[in-house]
C-alpha cells in the first residue's frame, strides 16, 4: 500500500457538490491499494502514520503525533497512487489493486486507524471526489508498505 500523508490544519471531500467527510487538524491520506497488498499491510500503515511525529511541539520542533495532538485522519482512496509512467504519456494502473480487492483493504486500513484510537472521516470509494486541504508547513511524506521491516 502506497500513502501520501499531509498534515493540515483541515481538510475536506466532496463527492457531487456535497461534503461527505471533513476534518480539523490531523492528517489527509491519500491511500492506494496495490496487487498484492494484505490486511498486514493497511495496519502497518495505519500504525506507523498514526505515530509518526510530524507535529510541532512547544519549541516548534516536529515530535508529536497524531495521537499526541488529538489529531484527526481524513483517508481518501487514491488507486492512481499506482499508476505505471515509465512508457509513454498514459499511466498504466495495472499494479493497482482490482477495485474489490481495494475496497476490501481500503476498509481494513480504516478500522485500523480507528483501532489505534483516531477520529477517522473518509471520501467514498471509487467517486470522482474534490479533495480541499490547508496543508500546513507544509508538510508531505510518502509511505509504502512495501519499504517495511518483514
């Protein structure tokens, strides 16, 4: 599973004009499901992105987590996280998950932010939906479950 994480002060989702989920200050997910993911993978990733200490603490130094701040997540699925670029100008997405597959993971990774505690919006899988954020920093990471200690 691929994410592309960016803490913000809020975010929002809109899926035909209306808003289907919104968030305060947290972390936006942009979440794609891979051929070959597994359950193991969305919580490894819920874990580590939880965790991870991205957020200011008195000094201004990044040491806090989303926990830590009482952050929230708004994860929205992204299967074009996958997208294939190396021969020609159309992206290949034939590395993305087939759609059952990554719904079925996309929920997983969601009970497992809830799991680890975490107010969790989300936009609706498979919609073309309109992603607004203030990234604040800004701060943007790249996580692959791929990269993780087996």
């Amino acid at each position: 599973m691929r994410a592309v994480i960016q803490r913000v002060t809020e975010a929002f989702v809109e899926v035909d004009g209306e808003e289907v989920g919104r968030i305060g200050l947290g972390l936006l997910v942009l979440l794609g499901v891979g051929q070959g993911d597994t359950v193991e993978d969305a919580q490894y990733l819920a874990r580590k992105i939880v965790n991870l200490r991205i957020f200011p603490d008195e000094a201004g130094k990044m040491n806090l987590s989303l926990k830590e701040v009482g952050g929230e997540a708004l994860l929205v699925s992204q299967f074009t996280l996958y997208a294939e670029t190396r021969k020609g100008n159309r992206p290949s997405f034939v590395k993305a998950a087939p759609p059952d597959v990554g719904r079925r993971l996309y929920e997983a990774a969601i009970e497992a932010f809830l799991e680890q505690g975490v107010h969790v919006e989300t936009g609706v899988y498979g919609a073309h939906m309109r992603v607004h954020l203030v990234n604040d920093g800004p701060v943007t990471l790249i996580l692959d479950s791929e990269a993780r200690p087996r």
